[in-house]
C-alpha cells in the first residue's frame, strides 16, 4: 500500500514573475511539501530563488548599487597602441612648441626689458607718494582753501604742517638710506662673477617685468600647434546637418534638435582625431547615408576629403545600421616617403600567407591574402598601377612552388626581369605575341583541367575540400599558378572579335574556376571600359585596387558598381598620390592603401633570387629554364646589351623584319634604341659578335630585310646555350 502524498502547497505564478522573470518555470507535477519552518523574509526568500537582492522592487540602494557598463579607463589608454601613439603625440608637440619659442627667444628678451623698465616706472611712480609725503600735502592745501572761509583753524593747519613737516624728514632719511642700500647691492652686482650678475638681473627683471605688464600684453606669442583640424562634437553635428543628415532648426531651440550620440570621442588617435557615433533614430538617416556625403561632410571640417577617412561598424564589433567610424588626419596621410616592400629583404615567402601590400592612413600594415582569389588593378598611368601590382607577383618570386605565367600587353622593361622565373612570358600585342598569349591560356585551361581530374580522383582524407593544399602541392608537384597579364587593353584592342570574345572567355573560366585548382589572376588595366575590359571578366574578380582616375563612374568601373556611393572613390586622389590607391577587398570592405615601394632594380634581383629557389628546388621549367640571357646572368656572364635586348624582343618569333625588331628595341628601351636606324642595329650586333646568315627574312609569304634568332644566339657562350637547352 502506497503512502498518501503530503498536501501541495499553492504557488502564484502571477507573483513570482513579477519578481523574477527568468526564474525556470515550476513543475506542478511534482507536489512542493509544506513549509515547515516560519516564512522567511523577502530577500531570505530571493537568495533561495536565486532573485538578485539589488534587483528587488523595494531595495532603496537598487539605483546606486548597480554596476555601470561604462569603460573603467578613457579611450586613448585602453591599449598599449594607443598610449604609444597619444605619447609619441604629445612628445612631437612638445618638441614644436620648445623650437617654435627657441626661435623666438631674442624678441622674448626684448620685449621682457621693455616690460621691465615699465614696471621700473609704475614701482617709482607708486612708491614716490609715500616717500615725498605728497598725500600730507595734498590735505595741508586743503586745509589752507578752508581758512579762507574759517580764520579760526590756522592753529589746526600749523599743527598738520609741522607733524608733515617732521614725516617728511623721517621718509626723507629711509629714502636715503634705501637708495645707499640700492647703490651699494648695485656696486656688489658689477663687481660679482657673471653668471651670479645673470642670475640677480633675472632675479630683478622678471618681477618688474610681471609689474609692467598689460592686460593685453602676452610675452610669449601664441603658438598655433601643428594640428590643423579641431574637433568636436560640436562641430561634428554642424556638419552632419549642413550635410542634411541631421535635421535642421526650423526655428527651434538649439537643446531640442537631433543630435548623433558618440560612443567614442572625439578623441586624438596619431595624426588625427578619431570618433564612433550614432545616427538619431527617428531622422532615417542611415551609416550608408554618411559615407556617401564624404565631402560634404570634409568642407564642412574645413579639410580635403583625402583626410576623411569613414566606414561602418557592423554587428560584428558591436555596431548597428546607422554607427560610423570617421578619422580626420591633420593632414594629407597619404604624402612623403614611401614604405620599402618587407618582400625586399626576405629570403623566402609562402604564397599561402597573406603578401604584405601597404599601409593605410593611420600606418596600419596592410595584407592582401592571394590564395583562392582573383585581382584587378586598374587606374590613370604613370600613377603607380604596374609598381603595385607587381608587389603581389614579387610575393610569389619567393615562393619556389609558385610558377608564374606573364603577358605584359605593353611589352616593355617592366616585366623583363621575369624571363629568368616565368613559365611563360608574353611581350608586346603584335601578331606573334597575341598568338603566344592564346597558347598560354590553352595551356593554363589544359592543366586546370587535369588538376581537377586529379583532385577528384584523391580520397577525401587528402583533399577533404577539392581544392589544393600545401601538401598536394608537394606530394604530387602542383605549384600554385601565379597568372599575371598587365595592359589587358592593349590585347582587346589589338584582337579580332573572335580573338577577343575567345580570349575574355578563356580568362573568365580561368579567374572563375581557376583558384580552387591553386590558380591567381592577377589582371591589370587602365581605365577598363566596356571595350577594353568588358563587364563579365570585371565582375568576377574577388579584389580589386584602382589608382588615381577621372571621375567616379571610372572609379565605379574598377571598384564595382555603387561603390564611390559606399566611400570607395579612386576619384578624389590627386596627381601627388602615386603608388596610393583605394583597394575593395569585398561587397562592403575596402580602404585606402599607400602601397609598398618596389623599384625595377629590386625587382629584377628578386627575380634572380627566385630562379636560384627554382634551381634548387628542382622548379625551374619552361621559358625560364631555356631563356639564354637568364641562364648567362645566372651563371655570371654578361652578354652584350644589343644582343639580350634583341632576343627579349624576338622571343616569340624565330625571325622578325629588321622594322619590327626597331619597334619592339624602342618599346624595350627608347632612351637607347630610340636614334637607331637599320644601320646602327646591323653596326651594333656586329660589334658584339653576330654573324647573320642572312640577311633577308621570310614571313608569312613576305620577304624583307631582317635577322634570324639563331643568328643572334650563336652570340652567347656556348656553355650557356647547353645550360639553357639550347
């Protein structure tokens, strides 16, 4: 027989959850025995529920007692970054300020005498009353215009005379001996050494000096710091509504207008001044809205747009639809000497790492990683555009498993250097050179072709993905494919329209399809229209870096469509910005970068460092591994200008008419070949041990004067033309 259930004792739900809302509900399933001990107090019976004391509706210390979630610390030293950089900051002013005022110092000295002999003045005129008794006499002649009226005070008057008459002489006998006191302290300040005269005069000076003074007088001048942007919030919310993101008066109070709340700042973060704010609720103003009036906003701060750096705080760091980050430089950031490349002195990098690019406006270090991405870089020329992109293939130089395929559309020397590491290299747009770039793209979708059989076939334990790793790369030798083609509209333009259409198909499967087989397009142009780069291959490129251009629809053409509305505008850069550009890295993320400096001599010897990485990796193939003056700068040989410069430009072309070859001469170099005629070529080959054959050509059906390249080869040592398997 079972034992009855003790008695359920009655719980309100209504009170409970009045007091705690989260408390887990209660199981009336299971009977609660009666209490068997008296009713314990409110916060007796809180503690037991696990109700927050403080938290109780009738705790009077419940608004004081609650921890605020404010910082503890101010925004400028809640890191070591910060406290370096507001340090280093104060220092610089510091120093400003002491050469601003050392140059002054002569003016200072002046006028601190002239302040002194005035002070000298006012002390004499102040203190000569006292000492000549002239008050007492001021009240004697007072006295004497009342006798005239009252004859009966003269005894009265006799009286003041003699007491002004004996205090007189009493001043007369301390002036005295106040000035054989100032004589002597004189006599025994001429006859002391100099630097205790320096120290007594300053002693006196000052004190006059500070005597003298006026309320307008300032000895120092007034020292403008070199901070030439002020901030407030003030001033932030002027600008906001003169930008019409704020609403306007309307003829309201100034207290009831909407105003944005700051989260942080301003505050001064390095060179600049730097704030985090809100858009009011209520206005429909959003963060998009801001970043699209970036000039406005900039006019209104009193500085170029250039200085206006602003983005969007997503949810991610703790922000919301309508916060935004906003530094204003004190100047034009992006200005002065540019960084040396870290790639410069490194010895070896891996591609799998991301390449450092540059540096933003506040000097942060910018890294781009390149696996499983594609790149376009475009802009206006001579702005740096070919210098930054080269950045990004000079990473891959150091990376022995990286295997690089270039076309320069140009066909000039700021490729050359890669004929000592290139699989394949492609100069100039002329017919051979476009015919060679069609069979390097049949090539790279050939071998991405088998990549992709071969990653299909390996067992999920070694490619979990399908795409390359680190360890398939050297297990089954598959080097990352670096493609990089600069001037791409000097190929369009130089195509038929079959070419072209097949040509832009091959370099969308191949920057479509391609990184997932360990492929990187690295694709340059200058303004790319929809003749010279059409839409289909710029939309599918994943980063994108545009230098200097025109205006915001070509800055839209590099960038993306809708992205100078979003702040990512290559327009607003100067002609003074070369090597600085604006780099989207994707649909909402994008910055201004001051790029790297990688000058040609330095690219030329990391392409030297990368072939002997190849070598002794055992990675050297293609057009590298048979290139003869590649092979003869490897091995420490030189071979004669004329004759490297000349087989750069017959490359492709086992002969080439002697007018071509001036062109592609001209193309290389037209400080030196520009003057060159067919005599002066034939003249220099000579010179440099060429014997011709012949010397006529024949080509498709034509025959002309010109050279063989076999010819011009026979001109190298035949010990590099082993080496280069020739």
């Amino acid at each position: 027989m079972t034992e009855p259930l003790p008695e359920a004792t009655v719980v309100s739900l209504d009170d409970h959850r009045a007091a705690r809302t989260d408390t887990p509900p209660i199981d009336l399933t299971k009977p609660t025995p009666a209490p068997a001990e008296p009713a314990a107090t409110e916060a007796e019976s809180a503690e037991g529920t696990g109700v927050d004391v403080i938290d109780l509706p009738g705790n009077p210390l419940a608004d004081w007692l609650t921890v605020p979630d404010g910082p503890i610390l101010p925004v400028w030293a809640r890191s070591v970054k910060s406290l370096r950089e507001n340090t280093t900051a104060l220092c610089r002013l510091g120093w400003w300020h002491a050469r601003y005022h050392a140059v002054r110092t002569p003016k200072y000295l002046f006028k601190t005498v002239l302040l002194a002999a005035r002070g000298f003045y006012r002390a004499v005129t102040g203190i000569w009353p006292t000492l000549s008794a002239q008050e007492q006499s001021a009240t004697v002649k007072a006295l004497k215009a009342q006798l005239k009226v009252r004859p009966e005070d003269i005894e009265l008057a006799a009286r003041h005379q003699a007491a002004y008459a004996e205090r007189t002489r009493t001043r007369q006998w301390r002036f005295g001996i106040a000035a054989v006191g100032v004589a002597a302290a004189a006599t025994g300040i001429m006859l002391a050494d100099p630097l205790l005269q320096t120290g007594i005069g300053a002693a006196v000076t000052v004190p006059l000096a500070h005597l003298g003074r006026g309320e307008e007088t300032r000895l120092l001048d007034q020292a403008a710091p070199p901070i030439r942007v002020d901030m407030s919030a003030q001033q932030l919310n002027d600008a906001l509504r003169a930008a019409g993101l704020l609403k306007s008066g309307s003829g309201k109070d100034e207290k009831d207008l909407p105003r944005v709340s700051c989260t942080m700042g301003p505050v001064r973060d390095g060179r600049g001044w730097s704030v985090i704010f809100d858009m009011p609720r209520g206005g429909g103003k959003t963060a998009s809205d801001v970043l699209a009036k970036r000039e406005v906003i900039a006019q209104e701060l009193g500085v170029d747009e250039i200085q206006v750096i602003m983005s969007r705080v997503r949810a991610a760091n703790g922000g919301n639809a309508g916060r935004v980050s906003m530094w204003v430089a004190d100047d034009d950031p992006y200005l002065g000497t540019p960084n040396p490349s870290p790639l410069e002195k490194a010895e070896r990098f891996s591609i799998w790492e991301p390449v450092p690019f540059g540096q933003d406006a506040r000097g942060i270090r910018i890294s781009v990683p390149v696996m499983w991405q594609s790149m376009f870089f475009g802009g206006l020329p001579r702005r740096g555009k070919t210098f930054t992109q080269r950045l990004l293939t000079a990473a891959g130089l150091l990376d022995p498993y990286v295997r690089h395929y270039v076309a320069d559309g140009k066909g000039g020397a700021d490729w050359m250097p890669m004929k000592a590491v290139a699989h394949r290299l492609v100069m100039g747009a002329e017919d051979d050179a476009i015919e060679a770039l069609k069979a390097m793209l049949a090539e790279l979708l050939g071998e991405m072709e088998r990549r992709f059989a071969l990653l299909r076939d390996l067992p999920t334990s070694v490619c979990p993905e399908g795409k390359l790793t680190p360890e398939i790369v050297a297990r089954y030798n598959l080097p990352v494919i670096f493609v990089t083609i600069d001037e791409l509209q000097e190929y369009f333009t130089a195509m038929e329209r079959e070419d072209r259409e097949q040509v832009i198909n091959d370099l969308c499967r191949i920057a479509r399809r391609g990184p997932a087989a360990g492929f990187i397009s690295n694709f340059a142009s200058q303004r790319p229209d929809a003749e010279s780069v059409p839409a289909k291959l710029r939309e599918i490129i994943t980063i994108r870096y545009s230098t200097q251009v025109v205006d915001r629809t070509s800055s839209d053409m590099v960038l993306g469509k809708g992205k100078a509305a979003q702040g990512a505008d290559a327009s607003v850069l100067s002609e003074d910005h070369k090597g600085v550009g604006v780099l989207v890295t994707g649909p909402a993320s994008y910055v201004t970068v001051r790029a790297d400096y990688l000058d040609g001599p330095t690219f030329a010897q990391m392409c030297r460092k990368g072939r002997a990485l190849r070598e002794e990796a055992g990675q050297l193939t293609g057009d590298a591994a048979g290139d003869v003056t590649a092979a003869a700068d490897a091995a420490g040989i030189t071979v004669p200008p004329i004759v490297s410069d000349v087989l750069e430009v017959m490359r492709h072309s086992p002969r080439m008419f002697t007018t071509d070859l001036l062109a592609g001469l001209v193309n290389i170099d037209e400080d030196t070949y520009g003057d060159y005629n067919a005599e002066a070529l034939a003249s220099a080959l000579e010179a440099a041990g060429v014997k011709r054959t012949s010397k006529q050509v024949k080509i498709s059906g034509a025959n002309g004067a010109g050279y063989q390249r076999r010819d011009i080869e026979a001109a190298v040592p035949a010990e590099i033309l082993l080496s280069a398997g020739r």
